[in-house]
C-alpha cells in the first residue's frame, strides 16, 4: 500500500512537472509568434502610412491643377472674344 502511494505520488509529480514545462515551452512559442505578427504588422503599417502620403501629395497637385482650370478657360474665352473681334474689323 505504502508502495503504491509513493509509486502514484511520484507519477503525479512526474505529470505535474512534464505539464508546467510543456506549458512553459508553448507560452514561450506563443511569444515569438507574437514578437513576429508584432513586427511583421509594424512593417505592414509603415507601408501604408506611406502610401496613404503619397496619395495626399496627388491629391493636392490634383486639387492646385482643378483650381487653375477655372482660370484658364476664362482667359481662353477672354482671348477668342478677341480673336473674333479681330475678325469682324
């Protein structure tokens, strides 16, 4: 009897230990996979933070372009009323 207790005694041991170590060993991959997504989610951010600059600075070329057209057809429309009053002398 006192066999067996000690036999089951050490067995739990046995199983108790094998358990925090595996425990261990897998919060330890756990971390590293994160460390990785961390890193890999850094980078990812990074490259739309520039993109998203990128197309601000389009956009206003694009907006300076749109607000000198207006201008350009009145001075369009200005010089071919001149034209054709050149031409009706």
């Amino acid at each position: 009897m006192i066999t067996a207790l000690i036999t089951g005694g050490l067995a739990l041991i046995g199983v108790w230990l094998t358990n925090r170590k595996s425990t261990a060993d897998l919060f330890a991959k756990l971390d590293k996979q994160s460390e990785l997504s961390d890193a890999k989610l850094d980078k990812e951010i990074a490259v739309v933070k520039t993109e998203i600059e990128n197309l601000s600075n389009e956009v206003r070329k694009h907006n300076a372009f749109a607000e000198r057209i207006p201008a350009l057809e009145e001075k369009a429309k200005a010089a071919d009323r001149r034209l054709t009053d050149l031409e009706h002398r």
